[in-house]
C-alpha cells in the first residue's frame, strides 16, 4: 500500500496512475548508429567479445535492418557472418552482394553509458517516480505531469508520451518505443507491441482487453518455459489466462502463477520506484535450436562474459562468485558457480572461469547459455590476491536449478533469478 492508502496503482483520489515504459530499440546499433550517420538504414550488428574484423564473439543486438538476414540476439559472430557478410568483404568480392551485407561494430560500453546518460536525463526530468531497468529501458510514473482526459479524440497522457520520444529523439539521436498504460506490466507489453519507434497507449479499463488476443508469453514474466506449461493446459493466449481458473493456476505455479493470472486480467499493484543496487549481474543467450557445436558454445559464453565483466566494471561492482547457466533440452536448468577467495573485477577470470564451468556440459544439446556474477561488493576495496591460488582447486561449485523464463532468441540482461 502506498502512504495514502490507496494501492500503487491508483493515486488517492480513486484515479487510475499513468506509467509509461520506455526501451531505446536495438540501443547499441542506434549508439553506433549516432557515432556513424552512415550506418542509418543499414544492417548492423554489435557484438560482445568481438574484435573488429574477427569472426569470434557473440551477437549483442542486430539492427532490424540485419534481423530480416536470419542475424539474431546470441548467435555466434561467425554463424551472422554466414548470413550477413562485412559490407568491406562483399565490397571486394564479386560473388558477394553489398545489398546483403552488414556492418558490424565491437561493443563500446563506456560510450553507450554516456548517451543512455543524456537519455536518462532526459527521463528524470519527465516523471515524477523512475525506475531504470537496465542502461536502455525504464519505467516513468507520469501521473502527475498528464491526465487521461480525451481531447480531440485522443488522451492527453498520448500526446505527453510522444513528447518524451521526441525529446529523446531530438536531444540524444535515438528511438525509442513507448508504452503507456495504467500499470507497469501492461505498459511494458504496450511498448513491445509496435516495434520499432513505436508509441501504444492503453487505456484505464482496456487493458484485458488489449491483452486478450495476444500470446501468453506476452504477459510479462511469462517466459518459454511458462509458457509451455501454459500451453499443455490448454492456455495459449493471454485472454485464456485471465478466463483460467486462477485456484488451477496458483495450484501449478504457486504465488507466481497467481501474480500472471492478475496480469493477465490487467491488474498489476507493483509502484514505479528507483532500484537498489543489484545483487548479481548476468547476461543470457538463447538459441533458435539446441546445439552441442563446442565451438558455438564456447564462442557465446565468451561474449556473455565479456558482457557481464564490462557491465560490473562500469557499476564499480567487484564480485566473489562466477556462474553460467545451461538449459538443456526439453527445458533443464543447469548451473554452476564459482567462488573466489575474495572479491575482483578481473574480465579475463571471468570468461576463463565461465569456460571452465561449461566443459561440464561438453556433448550435450544446449538451448541457451548464461554467465552471471555474483556476491557484489561495490564499497571501494582492494582486491583479493589471486596469486598462488590454483582456479581448479579450492573452488566450491554449486548445482542448482534456477528459474527458465527469458523469451526465446534474445539476451537478457537481468539476472538468471529475475522477479519482475
């Protein structure tokens, strides 16, 4: 409850709030994109654990321009390359078509820090309540700065929402998709909806029906492996979850289920406020189809771990434990974890680490892998010494299952336990 009283997502006197959501689209093409107007129009791909001209590394965000190749979230760079040659390759060969190539750009996180800075600057200035999900997506409670009165056929919430894209888009020189919603999960799955530079406004006592005809992996928290559960009860879209009945819910997936069925229906109580420090990191890559291509897996978890390694240096987080995840199939959650003897920021420990934990899974199909840090420390300390410390030996590793719902043929940046 709110200190008025009232529930989160209604202000004291009874009317609904307005929350918008806001996600910069494909925000590491759009920053390079910003560095080089050229880029505009064209396929690109950014990619973690990649050297420019190199053919190692692993898919971090593909334009949609080089979507339409088949390129996509966590594919190794080798297997993009397959499908979307260097624009400098086909240039020089013959055989090759430069209307089906690509650029492709090494990620530079210290520069994407600085433009999603502006971004949030911009987003402070536009709401009353922020809340930063991640460098490129946040949520504003805006309740006070609009209203959903219709004027000329249209809320004003709408006109205060296209606004904010355009400042974004005028000050920064990126695009961004807006939902707007009376909560934070339908403004979440609004801003999903029209992709990209897209702009969904859903109305006070529309949102179920806004929902109804979607997939339920729409809903937000629903992730493949819900949402095949779902599936085998006969719950295929959003509107058959909010028509189940919510005791058969709550009996096969406990509290969660019931927190989705409620999404579903349109109700979602959670408040828009600032996140606290977080207790691990993580980034996660699914696969269109399980492999036990070594080669691509090792190719991919060493991107995820530069990833993670580069996010925890540019939150000054120092960490103690070093983790991947595994989905095997049908939908297995593996992990494994790794202590250290206290804590470090050291980039190559982790992707050599990470490396290690994942010869466990040698010759087994893998549908998607993950690397995380963990026991974060972000008080200024020295580091521990690791020398004479033998990293096969003296390590405690940890087996346990972790929660499988990330949607499919992305990377996630949140962690592998993720309660929103």
């Amino acid at each position: 409850m709110s200190d008025g009283g009232t529930l989160p997502s209604v202000t004291d006197d009874g009317e609904p709030r307005i929350v918008c959501h806001v996600d910069i689209d494909c925000f590491y093409a759009s920053c390079e994109r910003l560095r080089d107007p050229a880029l505009r129009g064209e396929p690109v791909v950014v990619g973690m654990g990649y050297e420019s001209g190199e053919p190692h590394g692993a898919v971090a965000t593909a334009s949609y321009e080089a979507r339409e190749f088949g390129v996509e979230s966590a594919q190794p760079i080798s297997q993009a390359l397959e499908r979307l040659p260097r624009m400098a390759t086909a240039r020089d060969d013959p055989d090759l078509d430069t209307a089906a190539a690509g650029y492709y750009r090494p990620v530079d996180l210290e520069y994407y820090r600085e433009v999603a800075a502006e971004i949030k600057g911009i987003l402070r200035e536009c709401a009353d309540r922020l809340r930063e999900v991640s460098v490129d997506e946040a949520y504003l409670d805006v309740t006070e700065r609009t209203a959903w009165t219709v004027v000329n056929g249209r809320p004003l919430a709408e006109g205060y929402a296209r606004h904010v894209k355009e400042r974004i888009a005028r000050e920064v020189g990126v695009p961004a998709s807006v939902g707007v919603a009376p909560n934070m999960s339908a403004a979440k799955v609004a801003s999903d909806h029209d992709k990209p530079d897209g702009l969904v406004v859903v109305e006070p006592g529309e949102v179920r029906d806004f929902f109804a005809p979607l997939p339920v992996s729409a809903v937000h928290g629903v992730g493949p492996v819900t949402a095949r559960e779902l599936g085998e009860m006969g719950v295929e879209t959003a509107g058959d979850l909010a028509a189940a009945d919510p005791t058969t819910i709550e009996e096969r997936f406990g509290e969660r289920g019931v927190t989705l069925h409620e999404r579903a229906r349109g109700h979602d109580d959670r408040e828009v406020t600032p996140k606290g420090r977080p207790k691990s990191l993580s980034r996660e890559s699914a696969f269109t189809e399980a492999t036990d291509d070594a080669d691509r897996q090792r190719e991919t978890v060493a991107g995820l771990a530069a990833d993670v390694a580069d996010r925890a240096e540019g939150k000054g987080a120092l960490y103690r434990t070093i983790g991947i995840k595994a989905v095997t199939p049908p939908y297995d959650v593996n992990t494994r974890e790794r202590s250290l003897p206290g804590p470090v920021a050291d980039p190559d420990l982790v992707r050599e680490v990470a490396l290690d934990l994942l010869a466990e899974f040698a010759g087994e199909p893998v549908r998607k892998l993950g690397v995380r840090v963990s026991n974060l420390q972000f008080a200024a300390a020295e580091q521990a010494s690791l020398d004479g410390w033998n990293r096969g030996e003296g390590a405690e590793t940890a087996d346990r299952e972790d929660a499988d719902d990330a949607s499919p043929g992305q990377s996630s940046l949140g962690d592998f336990d993720r309660g929103e």
